[in-house]
C-alpha cells in the first residue's frame, strides 16, 4: 500500500513543479463552462418559457458548471497518453523491472492526476460559483448528494478503463492519440458536457443512452439535480458496473496479449 | 515578386512535406480527420438541439448561428493548418530547447519559417466539408447577399486571420521571457471558441472585453454580419484599424523578443 501511496504522492509533486502553467490550465477549464453557461444565461432570458428542456434556468447553470467541473478536472486529466508513451518509447521495460505491475501504477498516477486536478479546480471553481450563486440549485437530498460524489467515481473509473483500452492499443499500432482523440470528442457532447441529452431529438437520445458516455456526466448531475429518484439510482449504478468491469476485463485481455509481443523499442 | 514566388514555392514545399510527415502513420492520420469530422457534426446537432426548444439566440436566428458556426470554423481550420500550432507550441518549445538557432541561420524570414514549418494537412482535409457546409448554410440563406456583402464578407475573414496571426504571435513572443507560455496558449484556444457564438450572450463587462479588448467578435460574428448585411460600415472600418494596431504591435514585440532570445540550450 505504501507503494501505491508514494506513486500517487509522486503525481501530485510532478504536477506542481510548472505551478504557471497548472494556474493557467485551471483558468483555461473554467473558461470553457463559463463560455457555454453564458450562452444559456441569454437563451433563457430571451425565452418565453422558464422551463426549457424540462430544466429551468438555475438547473441548466448548476447542470453546466457540474458538467464542467467534472469535464475538465476528472474526465480530461488522464494519464492515459503516458501508457501509449511507454509502449511506444520503450520506457516501459524500465517499469517492468519494478516491483509494482507497470498497469497498477498507471491506474494509480491516473486516480492521482484526477484528484489533484479536481481538489485543486474545485477551489478555482469556488469564484465561479460565487459569481453565479444566485442561479445555483443545491442537491435534491442528502442521498442525492452521497450518490452523487459515489457516481463521479465510478465516471473516473469508467473512463479509465475505457482510454486505457484505446491507449494499450499502442501494442499494435504506431500512434493512439488519433483514437483517444476522436472517442474525447465524442464524449464531450454524448456525455453531456455541453448540454443535457435530454435536449437532443428522440433518436439521438436512445443512441447516445446505449453508449457508456452518459454515466460520465449526464448520470452524474441528473442524480445531484433530483432527476432521478433515490430508489432507481442503484440500477443506473449496476449498468455503470457492468460497462466498469467488462472495460476492466478488456482492458486484463489487451495488455495480456500486448505484453506478450512487446519488443521493447526505443532508448 | 520573385521573393513572393519564392516563398510560395517554399510554402508549398512545407505542405508537400507535412503531408509526407503524417501521412506516416496513415490510420492515425485518417483517424484524425474522422475525429474533426465528429466533433463538426456533433457540435452542428449541439445547435440543433438548442433550436429545438428556442427559436432565437438574442437576435440571432437558426440560419445565422449556423453561418456564425461555420464562418468560425472556417477561420479555425486556416490558422490550424498554417500558423497556429507552429507559433502557440513549436516555437515557445523550440525557444527553450534553443532549436531556434537552426531556424536562424536559414536564408528565409525567420518569422515566415517559424510561422509555416509544419503545416497540418490533417486540418486541411478536415477543412474542406467545413467548406461544403458554409455552401449549404449559403443556400439556406438563399444566397441572399449582394456581391458587395460577399466582397466584405470574404475582406473580413482575411481579416480575421491576420487579427489571429497578431494575436498568436503576441503570446509566442512571450516565450522569450518566460518557459510556461505554454499554459497561456492553451487559454487562448479555450477563449477562441466563444468565437463560435453569439456575443450577445455576454453582458456588461464580459461584453466590453470581448469587443474592444480581446475583440474576438472580429473572428466571425462581423464577416457574418457583413454577409447578413446586419453591421454598421463602422464595425468594418474599426475590425480593419483593429488588426492593424494589433499587427504592428505583435511585430514590434516579436523583434524585441529575438533580441532577448538567449539561445539556451543542453
């Protein structure tokens, strides 16, 4: 345990050695919900209606500001790339040789990378907040709330095992960044990052509903906003699970057969 | 004349190398453009969906945020395929590297060389339907503007570029002084998107500061409301006199900067 304890420590001392530029990507995440929350703040205002999609204006600002904070801090801080990196660079004989598996400590940099970056954003966010506070909805329940923290967890989780899929790809081929890109892309809008799926036609929704991206922040800020009730919450939770254990699964299967052909190219 | 047919020819060898160079890794190359093509589509359903429960953003309708959508990435794709990633990340890291110096002897413009060594052709590819949706956007329009709202329209996002290069090149130079410029690039590609929208949505403060500080407005809401034939000639004169200032100024600070260029490296 000590092992991991100082892996994950390591993480948070690499991150604040260039502190500018970790400031400047905190600002540089928060700009990016404001821009979004902005743009609703005028569409409801020039609407007829107070309810647009079934949220009003001060769910929607809660909705996007939570969706941004768990865009920016947890779903985008991976260290997936560093997977990919080693593979490729052949770094990763060097961590072959130690005594912890080359995967457990890139599972445990990522867990780090995270709550570094969320901790730390978090704090950054608080301005936000202040600065929309009167449009702020708080959590529909207590239970809502401790579901809702349980279920940006398990979107950590998921997302890890879902890029560490895509990046032991690099196993196989020369350079996974163009698959990690375009499945960020996707998750960025079928996640819901941008606007609650809710809003997208019928069709739209069955499709993206089908896909493991709606538990990363759709799942995740319907639960804080009460839009789920308490009692149907844990099933949501176990359809996560299995999305959670069957990446987890795929995830043993690839580097198990990657490893076996690893050719340690590179320094 | 000759310098310019001089440096064409150089640029069109730079692209000519760029595609050789990614096209090395062919499915990540292709894996690339679908990705842009992705998240152009996904973002297109992001305004569709909006229009769905609301029939105006401020005052703009469905079809205008739709050209305001892809004047914007008509402009993006440009600067990623020329300048931009050249000048906000290769250069800041080829200053602290000291890989500047190989730049420096060359018989070229140092700031052309800089500007231009690695054109993206992954964007350029990506560019091209984003180029057959601004023809679909015109043709909902009804192509309902005079040639003069074109002529201004195509001046202004000329424009835009120019503005944009100033603008790149600005936090670039900072690279000089400081090695964490890098962090600063990355806010201004997060500030670039709110090109994308409206800037009504802004108000009060936020609204100045995108006008007249950082007039990011000058991106695509002035060429898409020159077409729309829904802005006072003097949003073009001070878009024009706006770029200028900031063009003169970028070049200024630049020659500072090579000045203080240390050329440190290992």
């Amino acid at each position: 345990m000590t092992k991991f304890w100082s892996v994950f420590k390591l993480v948070w001392i690499e991150r604040l050695v260039y502190r500018v530029n970790f400031f400047l990507e905190i600002l540089s995440g928060i700009l990016s919900s404001l821009i979004v929350v902005f743009l609703w703040v005028a569409i409801y205002r020039g609407a007829t209606r107070e309810v647009i999609g079934g949220y009003s204006i001060g769910e929607m600002v809660t909705y996007l500001l939570g969706a941004g904070l768990i865009y920016s801090f947890i779903l985008t801080t991976a260290e997936n790339p560093e997977t990919s990196q080693s593979i490729q660079d052949g770094t990763l004989s060097t961590l072959l040789l130690q005594p912890i598996s080359p995967y457990a400590i890139w599972f445990v940099r990522d867990l780090g990378s995270k709550a570094f970056f969320f901790i730390l954003g978090l704090s950054g966010y608080v301005v936000v907040f202040f600065f929309f506070r009167q449009y702020l909805v708080l959590s529909a329940s207590l239970g809502h709330l401790l579901f809702f923290l349980l279920s940006m967890i398990l979107a950590a989780l998921l997302q890890f095992f879902l890029f560490e899929a895509l990046s032991l790809l690099a196993f196989w081929v020369e350079n996974t960044y163009g698959i990690r890109f375009t499945v960020r892309v996707i998750m960025e809008v079928v996640g819901g990052a941008i606007i609650p799926l809710s809003f997208f036609p019928q069709i739209l929704q069955k499709l993206f509903l089908l896909l493991p991206f709606s538990y990363l922040i759709y799942l995740p800020m319907r639960i804080y906003l009460g839009k789920i009730p308490l009692d149907e919450v844990p099933l949501e939770f176990l359809k996560e699970g299995v999305w959670i254990v069957g990446l987890a699964l795929l995830n043993m299967m690839i580097w198990k057969k990657g490893i076996r052909q690893y050719v340690a190219m590179g320094d | 004349m000759d310098g310019f047919s001089r440096y064409l020819k150089l640029f069109l060898l730079l692209i000519k190398i760029g595609l050789m160079r990614q096209m090395t890794y062919r499915p990540h190359f292709f894996m690339m453009i679908a990705g842009k093509l992705i998240r152009m589509g996904l973002l297109f359903f992001f305004f569709q969906a909006i229009f769905l429960k609301v029939h105006r953003i401020g005052e703009w309708t469905y079809d205008q945020v739709l050209l305001l959508f892809a004047t914007f990435h008509i402009v993006d794709y440009l600067i990623s395929i020329t300048f931009h990633r050249n000048l906000a990340f290769h250069l800041p890291r080829r200053i602290q590297t000291g890989e500047l110096d190989s730049r420096m002897v060359l018989p070229v413009n140092l700031l052309f060389i800089v500007s231009f060594e690695e054109t993206d052709l992954i964007d350029f590819f990506s560019f091209l339907p984003s180029l057959g949706f601004l023809g679909y956007v015109f043709y909902r329009l009804e192509f309902a503007f005079s040639w003069t709202q074109a002529v201004a329209y195509a001046l202004l996002l000329v424009n835009a570029l120019f503005f944009l290069f100033a603008v790149v090149l600005i936090i670039a130079t900072i690279s000089f002084w400081t090695t964490q410029s890098y962090g600063l690039a990355r806010i201004f590609d997060n500030l670039l998107k709110i090109g994308r929208y409206p800037l009504d949505i802004f108000e009060g403060f936020w609204k100045v500061v995108f006008i007249y500080f950082l007039p990011l407005v000058l991106i695509a809401q002035i060429p898409s409301q020159a077409l729309l034939e829904t802005l006072s000639p003097d949003y073009v004169l001070f878009a024009f006199g706006v770029t200028g200032v900031f063009l003169i100024f970028a070049l200024v600070f630049w020659k500072i900067g090579i000045k203080n260029y240390l050329s440190a490296s290992t």
